[in-house]
C-alpha cells in the first residue's frame, strides 16, 4: 500500500515538473525573448536567465519540437517508474545546464529546452543503471544511444548549427552540459538515498 502511493507520488512529481516545463515554454513564446535568454555577459547581474532562457524558443518549429520532445522525456521517466528524487534531480539540473554554458563564451544568446530535456533523460538513465536485470540492460542501452548522439553532435565544436529543414538553430554543447548536469545531479541524489537507508 505505502510503496503504490511512493509511486503515485513519484509519477506526479516527475510529470508535474514534464507538464510544468512545456507550460512555461508556450507561456514564454508571448514574451520578449531578450528578455529571458541566456546572455552570458549577464549571467552575474541577471541569474534568473539560467532558468526562464529554458523557455526561450526563436521559431515555432524550434518550441513544438522540444514540446514534443518535453512530451516524451516526461513519458520516459514515467514509464520508468522514477522516484521523487528524480524529479529534484531534474530539477537542480536545470540551471546548471545553462549555467555551463559559461564554458562557450563566444555563445551569445541561448534559448531552448534541449539541454534541459538532455537533463532529464540523464536522470532517467541513471534511476535505470542502479537497477538490476531488464531494466539495468534497458538502461544501458539507452545510455550508449545517448552517448552516439552526443559524439555525432560534435558538442565542442561549433557552438551554433543550423537545421534549414526544421528552421532551428541547435546548440549541441547544451545537450552535453544538460546530459552532464542529469547524471551528476542524479547521482548525488541516489547517493544521498542509499546513504539514507
């Protein structure tokens, strides 16, 4: 009975904060985005940019794939069975995604929900690991499709690259802090849970 509503709670935790993000994205396409993007010359004056620049989208292509991709993310932890915990990982990872972003200076402005999104596959990813059998195979394998898509991206390449037929520009060293900031948040997490037990 106290583990199904674990669980109960688990899965709202994990889909509020899913629906939240995707809310907040569409609310945000009716406000100035100079307002709300990352600038990293404004990072010190304006910290709340490492927040509202998730919901900064420049096309509607851009903000209905990452609602899409949201969408997903948020079904994927879901379907995982994720503890509350990993909804807090996903949320810590958040700013600190966009706050890596300091690392590429010569990236100006920066909005999306990409890194993010990256961010929370990561905390799936590691939820999964640390189980054992199908689920720790389902993990792995996932994992290392994550991993060829972050190397074919080239993250520390180019900081900007434009996808004509979607009329996006990605920025792939975003999905790599995103996935970088998942995983470490996540790990601290179950960490902090196994030592509490």
């Amino acid at each position: 009975m106290a583990g199904g509503v674990r669980l109960k709670v688990a899965r709202h935790a994990w889909s509020g904060f899913g629906v939240f993000l995707g809310l907040a994205a569409l609310l945000a396409w009716l406000a100035p985005s100079a307002a709300l993007d990352w600038q990293p010359q404004l990072a010190a004056s304006q910290p709340w940019r490492a927040w509202s620049s998730a919901f900064v989208h420049w096309s509607q292509q851009h903000l209905w794939a990452n609602l899409l991709a949201c969408t997903v993310v948020t079904l994927f932890g879901w379907g995982a069975r994720v503890p509350s915990r990993c909804a807090l990982a996903w949320f810590i990872a958040w700013p600190l995604t966009q706050m890596a972003l300091l690392l590429q200076p010569s990236l100006l402005h920066f909005g999306g929900l990409s890194g993010v999104l990256h961010a929370g596959v990561a905390v799936v990813l590691v939820e999964l690991l640390s189980r054992r059998g199908r689920e720790r195979l389902i993990g792995a394998c996932v994992s290392l499709g994550l991993l060829i898509k972050l190397w074919q991206e080239q993250p520390l390449g180019a900081p900007m690259r434009h996808l004509a037929e979607w009329d996006i520009a990605v920025v792939p060293f975003s999905h790599l802090t995103g996935a970088l900031a998942g995983t470490l948040s996540a790990l601290a997490l179950l960490g902090l849970a196994r030592r509490l037990k």
